[in-house]
C-alpha cells in the first residue's frame, strides 16, 4: 500500500483550507464560509488543500568545493 503524500499530522488552520483566502495587507484569511477569521482558526467545513502549504526551506549544508560538483 502506497503512503499518502500529505502529512495526516498537519493541524487544520484555515490557511490551508480551500474555502479560505489571504488577506495581503494582513495576516487574517476571507473565508467563503464564515467571512474574515484568523489564519489559526479551524471549522466543520475545513477542506485540506495541499497547493496552499508552503514548505519550509531546508539549509544547504556549507563545505562543499567546486570539486565535489564536477563529474
């Protein structure tokens, strides 16, 4: 059986929601459901969308030459 590729960990907030919207000029969210509401609030009709979530950049480790690249 294949895994799932979103994280069943991932706590509901409506940033993430596909009924909700970023406000850009603040850090609230336009939610066709329930109106303006924070970015951690959560309701019955969350609806995970996995093209909302940004992942966190991982950091390069340092070290490496101009050799170690060369084939």
């Amino acid at each position: 059986m294949a895994k799932s590729p979103f994280n069943k960990k991932l706590e509901k907030h409506c940033e993430y929601c596909a009924y909700g919207n970023v406000l850009n000029f603040d850090d609230q969210i336009i939610c066709k459901k329930h109106g303006v509401t924070d970015k951690t609030d959560k309701c019955r009709s969350y609806k995970y969308d996995p093209l909302k979530r940004v992942p966190k950049q991982v950091k390069i480790a340092d070290g490496y030459s101009e050799e170690d690249f060369k084939l």
